[in-house]
C-alpha cells in the first residue's frame, strides 16, 4: 500500500464535498477497490468511505411498488431484506461471492464498478431498474456504458437502486470456480408488458440485453421459445475459462435455466 488520506463522512452532502478533492476516489465495500490499491493499479490520493451514511443504506418499498435499496446496502443485506418482495434477486445476492465479500460488498459498488463479470448489472437491467443519484436519476438502459464504465460523472454518487418487480423472474449463473463470478449469469423478468432478458459475463461490452430473446418470450414465456436463437460468438469474451463460442453457447442455456425457473 502507500500513503494517502481518508475521510469518513456520514451524509451524502459532506461525500460529494470531499470527492471533489483531485485524486479522491470514493469507497464503498472494497472488494475491487482494495485489491487494486494493493497492486498499485489505482493511486487515489483520498478515500472517501461511503460505509457510515445512513441514507445510502436499507430496503424499502416506495408508493409504486417498487423495491428501492441503498447503494451502501450489503449483499448479505439484499439477499435477506429482499427476499419476500423481490425473491429472484436476493437469490442472486446471497450467491455472490462467499460470505466475506457478501458481508462487506455493497450493490452501489458492484452496479458502479460495472465488472464485465457481475451479477448485479444483470439484474438492473434486466428490471429495469432506475439508478438515483444526488443530482439525477437514470434509467439503466443509458446506465451502463462498456467493460467497467458508467455514465457517472466525476464526483456522482450512486445513492439508490429502485427495482420494479416483475411478474416472473429468475437469476442463472454459471459459476467460475475460483473467483464466483459469472462465467455467463442471464437474469430473466417477465412482466406484463414482456420479457427483458439480461446477460452479464459473456461479452466484451459487458453487461447486454438479449432483444431477440425478449422478443420471443414476450411472445411466449416458456424454455421453447428460444429455440434455434443465438448470440453472436464474435462478441464474446475469450479466455482461458472459456472461448467465445462456448460462451455464446451458455447465454442460450442459461437463459432456458432461467425461463424454467421463473415459469
């Protein structure tokens, strides 16, 4: 590690203050941010930790029925508040990771960082969520912008996540051994005026929506309606994990997983 200041403030106005410091970086859970300090891959001259303000955290349901929680919120925390109201994503929350990075990770810092490989940014988009700000709101069809990209301004604060629930959903993962992440993850909602289906893990965009599924299961929400549909391997991710036809090959599968799951 090397020297650098941190703060810990405790409303969202005293964080946006300290962010705008040159070289502040806001800390949320850790799990990325921490990792990469240690590697000397980021050098932020301040943390600015968002852990003790108490507006960013918490679960609640707002007067159009939609699930809204805290960006400081844990995972622990999603799968166990959320899981009468919203219970295909509390399962997906109470499978990131171990229970370490369950306890300490947060969704604004996961849906924030946008890693290719999250489960969040499936869910979100899937949803159709709309991400909140302490200067705007944002639908998460113009959230997420490419691998680790977002359109958050510089010193922007994610400070809430409002779900709307659908009629039918479910999360599939096929999981990297080592680290938990997603190989692919396809989180599937139905709602009544169709399908989105959102696949995270397989491209080199990152996180998508699968149109052509929706398409179809919007037509008919069963496992069948996808057959004979695919995704281009030529965006996929290649790895030693995985070539991008092989991946390619799982968003079909996992998408069925998930159709017969929520049906």
């Amino acid at each position: 590690m090397y020297a650098f200041d941190f703060e810990k403030p405790t409303t969202v106005e005293a964080a946006v203050a300290a962010l705008s410091d040159e070289d502040a970086q806001a800390l949320s859970g850790g799990q990325t941010l921490i990792p990469t300090l240690k590697q000397r891959l980021a050098m932020p001259s301040k943390l600015v930790s968002l852990a003790s303000i108490p507006e960013l955290q918490g679960v609640c349901r707002n007067d159009a029925g939609q699930v809204c929680v805290g960006a400081a919120t844990t995972h622990a925390a999603v799968a166990s508040e959320v899981a009468t109201a919203y219970p295909a994503l509390a399962a997906l929350a109470g499978n990131i990771g171990d229970p370490a990075v369950r306890n300490r990770g947060t969704i604004g810092g996961s849906v924030a960082n946008n890693d290719p490989s999250a489960c969040y940014p499936a869910a979100v988009l899937a949803s159709g969520a709309t991400l909140i700000t302490n200067t705007r709101e944002i639908p998460a069809d113009t959230f997420f912008d490419g691998m680790f990209t977002t359109i958050l301004d510089e010193g922007e604060i994610l400070t809430e996540i409002r779900f709307p629930v659908p009629q039918a959903a479910d999360y599939q993962k096929f999981v990297q051994p080592a680290s938990r992440f997603a190989l692919v993850g396809v989180f599937v909602a139905n709602f009544a005026e169709g399908a989105r289906v959102a696949v995270t893990g397989a491209s080199n965009d990152g996180v998508f929506r699968w149109t052509e599924a929706e398409e179809a299961l919007s037509a008919n929400f069963s496992p069948d309606a996808i057959n004979g549909l695919t995704v281009d391997a030529g965006d996929m991710i290649g790895d030693l994990h995985g070539t991008p036809e092989y991946r390619a090959h799982l968003v079909g599968v996992m998408t069925k997983r998930a159709v017969a799951a929520a049906s």
